[in-house]
C-alpha cells in the first residue's frame, strides 16, 4: 500500500496477492486538557503526522487511512497481533470447497455499529462495490483474481477466482480490499464522503469513531458488538491527533501530552527521544520501501533505450548509504532490491549489476552507449507531508548526488499528497518519489502490485515476461521452485527494466510513554497498527 508510508498504494491482476508459504493453507476455522489520568482502561492519546486520504474503504489505499479503517472495519480474516498466517474475524472458518471457490461461513448475529445485520449480502455487497467503482486511488487491484462473490444463504458467501489452484486468496481478505461495508448506507456506484462515513457507522470493527475532524482529531469509542480475532479493546476510547509537523509531535510525546507517537518522527527526533527515560522506543519489523518511480512515457529519453539508459545511469549515481546514514541515521538501510531483505527469496540484484557504492565512469557509460547528452534534465517530484518531513531533506541530497556526477540537472520540486496524488495519476510527473508498506507479509506484495499489468504506480510499465513470471510464482505451491522464480524475477526487474529504482527499507518504530503496553504486540508483519491492543 503507499505509505502514508503501505504507496503504500498497490494493484493486482491474474491471480490474487500471495501470502506468505504458511497461507498456502487455507485459514481455519480526547486530547489536551480533556484527557483522563492515568490506569488501566484510561483512554489514550495517539499522535500522527500521517495523512487521513478517504473512509470509504473503495477510495482509499494508503497508510494513513488504513489505520483508521484498522480500527473501524471488519473483515472476514484478519491477523491477530504477531501473527502472519489470517485467522476468522467475521468469519467462522473459509475453505477452497473446489479448485477456483473459495467459501466463507459467517458468524451469527454479527451487526454493524448502526445496527444493521451484517450477512453473507454485506460480503458480496462490499467486493462487489469494491471491483464496479474501481477507484484508481483504491485496493481494487487486490482483487485481479477475484471473478464473481455468491450469496450461498444468509451466512455463507463464495468466491469464484478466476484462476484455479491459487492458494493465496485468504492473504487478500484482510488488506483495505476486504474489509466489510453495511450495504444499507454505502452507495453501490459512488464513493462516499467522510462525513457519511462517519455518520452512517456501517462498520462493524473493533472501535466506533465518535467524533471526527479529519487530520486534525479523531475520537473512537470501543464498539461492543464487535465479535472478532482481536477481541474487546483494552482501551474504551482512544484519540487520533493530527499533526502537521514532526516538531510538535516529538515535544508532545516527550512531555507526556500523548501517550503514543506513531509515524513518522524524523531520525534526529529518535536520537533525541532515545536519551529520554520518559519514553520508550518501540520498533518492529516494517517492510517499508523508499523508491523513485520513472513514467516511462513522460521521463527523459528520445527512445526506449535511452529511458533505460538514463535509469540505470541514475541508479549507479545515487548513494544509498549516503541516504541511510547521512539523512536517516540508520534507522533506513539501503535498498538493493525491489523486494526489501528479510523476505522470502529477497536477493539484492541492483548492488550485484550496478555496485554497492556509486559508479560514475559506469553511468556515464550507460549514457554514451544510448546517444545520450549530458547532463540530462530530470524533473523530480517529491512529497513533503505524506512520507515524512525527512523527505525535504532526502531528496535535496539525491539531488546534489546525481548533480555532483555532471551527468544530469535534476529540477527538484515538491506537491502535497492530495494534489501529489491527482498530477501523478495524470501523468504530470516524469519522475517521482514513493513509499511502500506491504499489504500483508509475502514478497509478491512488493512485485505484483508495482510490476502487473494495471499496476498502482500508473507508470505504464507492462512485460508480457515479467507478467508470465509474476504469474507462475503466485502459482508456484512448491517452495524451493517459487524462491527461484521470485528471485530471477528481482534480477530481470534490475538488469532489464528498472521501472523504479529502490533506495531504502526500514521498519515500523513506535514512541510511548513507560505507562503504555501493547505497542510492541501490534508492530508486526502484518503492518496494522491496532489501537485495540493497546492500554496504560
């Protein structure tokens, strides 16, 4: 998902996203001076600089979003805290009951917050509602595999996928395309406002939100007929405040104002906050990625072999360690991969084709070789209040990199993320900044969404190769045979195409005060931060 940080941002076609090898299996059965004290079950106060994009679940495919629907929505699996295999939610057990079915029982007596009946006709309701409005800005793409959903009877719902034998269906159910909408107060062709959302309550998670104002308060109530994997919440209200700048967030979290800092704080706050001893820092793993996106259509390059050349000259040129520990202090590691370490069949092709270290004579190379003149202009967008306010700084250095070469002239310029996320859609930037958090736990979450065809980056890149690789993979129930397949297709990505060219990977981190438990439990893999588990 784009990042608020999970592009986050993603899009799937041919069969659906692949979990983890664990999933081939199918899944069993008030802020300020209004805040109360301290104690268990008081409420909390969780601070953000991410941006809130949409609450209709069809518009929106973003971090920021996504924690609000995390907290409101429910869905048919879901991942309890620390874990990467989905377990029922709404649902009582799903199954494959053939080849290309895949077949959800409901629990009894599920109901949305307003009341209304949540049956097998709010499923079917909500994934069909999902794939007709196909927001480009949504998860739609999630659902590539996804054919027809059946109302079997009042408490079971079938899909039918469009290819068989995809044992990876149940990792789609619990991202931002599966969650589970009141089909009595959505509209069935158009997306819905904010405030309908929120006046409507056709949710039925772990928390109602009781009042709203959007980036700057949100206030949640712990809803109690939630019937789910994670529980009743440990915290019966917790607020959401919003912030426009890192500044404000850091000083509030450090003099106890709030009780939690959660994305994103920049580096120099982490290393001042680490001496404090009224905070504790958090940190999990995150599978977040840093990249620059190239419009193949609009970038520099009289030919397609001058484009590529001019990609690879920029990914030989840029220092990624300068990045890492330059701007980001360590908390971001270089990226060699369009699929960051830790996962599995990771391998780091760009470090092995173009170097670990910047190479200039080799760049150059690459621009000579195509025809191309030097220094080529490049105007590069970057984001300053989506991906953090350390961006400014980031892109100011790659700047200053590939300009110290003399090979390019780069016209640095930045937008603010709903305007960002409109020109980018119209092909208004040449190249650009962008942010991944994967949809859930599994390597293909960070190849399908970015190089399938119809994919989110809208950067009109399609290889009928790629697509056959990316195809057999999601297939693939063999594991040694799917790792070579995920591997060769990271390699080809980098010697071939580089349709993007990755710069860092970092993990989730969390600020909380000593009073506050449950932080550590809710960054995991599955990258939902949940305010359910959280309590002082």
């Amino acid at each position: 998902m784009l990042v608020s940080g999970k592009p986050g941002e993603r899009y799937r076609t041919g069969i659906a996203a692949v979990g983890l090898a664990a999933l081939v299996a199918s899944a069993v059965a008030g802020c300020g001076s209004g805040r109360t004290g301290g104690g268990e079950g008081a409420g909390l106060v969780i601070g953000t600089t991410d941006k809130i994009f949409s609450l209709d679940p069809a518009a929106a495919y973003d971090q920021g979003s996504y924690i609000v629907e995390t907290q409101t929505y429910q869905y048919l699996l879901n991942f309890a805290p620390g874990e990467t295999t989905p377990k029922p939610d709404a649902a009582e057990k799903c199954e494959f009951t053939s080849p290309t079915v895949y077949t959800c029982t409901l629990k009894k007596g599920l109901k949305f917050a307003n009341g209304n009946p949540l049956t097998a006709t709010s499923v079917k309701f909500s994934f069909d509602r999902m794939l007709k409005i196909n927001d480009p800005n949504g998860p739609a793409s999630l659902l590539g595999n996804l054919d027809k959903t059946d109302v079997v009877n009042d408490t079971t719902v079938a899909f039918t996928l469009k290819e068989a034998n995809d044992q990876t269906f149940p990792a789609i159910l619990p991202t931002q395309a599966g969650e589970i909408i009141d089909e009595k107060v959505f509209p069935p062709d158009k997306l819905a406002a904010d405030e309908d959302v929120v006046k409507a309550k056709g949710y039925s998670g772990p928390y109602t939100i009781a009042s709203y104002d959007k980036n700057k308060l949100v206030e949640y109530k712990a809803n109690p007929d939630y019937q789910g994997i994670l529980g009743k919440p440990k915290t019966e209200t917790v607020s959401a405040k919003y912030y426009a700048s890192t500044d404000n967030l850091k000083l509030d979290i450090q003099n106890g104002n709030i009780d939690v800092a959660y994305r994103s704080l920049t580096p120099t706050d982490m290393e001042s906050l680490a001496k404090s001893d009224k905070v504790t820092i958090h940190e999990g793993p995150g599978g977040e990625l840093r990249y620059i996106v190239f419009n193949l259509n609009t970038q520099p390059g009289g030919t397609p072999e001058q484009k590529l050349a001019i990609r690879k000259a920029v990914t030989s040129t840029v220092d990624r360690d300068a990045l890492s520990t330059g701007v980001y202090k360590g908390s971001y590691q270089p990226a060699y991969s369009s699929v960051p370490q830790g996962y599995t069949g990771a391998t780091e092709p760009f470090k092995e084709i173009y170097g670990a270290k910047p190479n200039k004579a080799q760049a150059a190379k690459f621009l000579a070789d195509a025809g191309v003149q030097t220094p080529v202009e490049i105007n590069l967008q970057y984001n300053p209040d989506h991906y953090g306010s350390t961006s400014a700084e980031e892109y100011a250095a790659i700047k200053s990199q590939l300009e110290a070469s003399g090979l390019f002239k780069i016209n640095l310029q930045a937008t603010e993320w709903v305007t960002y996320q409109k020109e980018r859609a119209r092909d208004g930037y040449p190249a650009y900044q962008m942010g991944w958090f994967p949809d859930f736990p599994d390597p293909d979450d960070y190849l399908t969404p970015f190089f399938g065809p119809n994919n989110f980056l809208q950067n009109h890149f399609e290889n009928p190769a790629i697509t056959a690789q990316l195809n057999a993979e999601k297939a693939e129930t063999n594991q040694d045979k799917r790792i070579a397949i995920l591997k060769q297709v990271q390699y080809d990505l980098a010697k071939d195409y580089l349709p993007i060219v990755p710069l860092l990977s970092g993990k989730q981190i969390a600020v909380a005060t000593k009073a506050v438990q449950g932080v550590k439990s809710t960054l995991d893999p599955s990258t939902k931060f949940r305010y359910s588990v959280l309590s002082k």
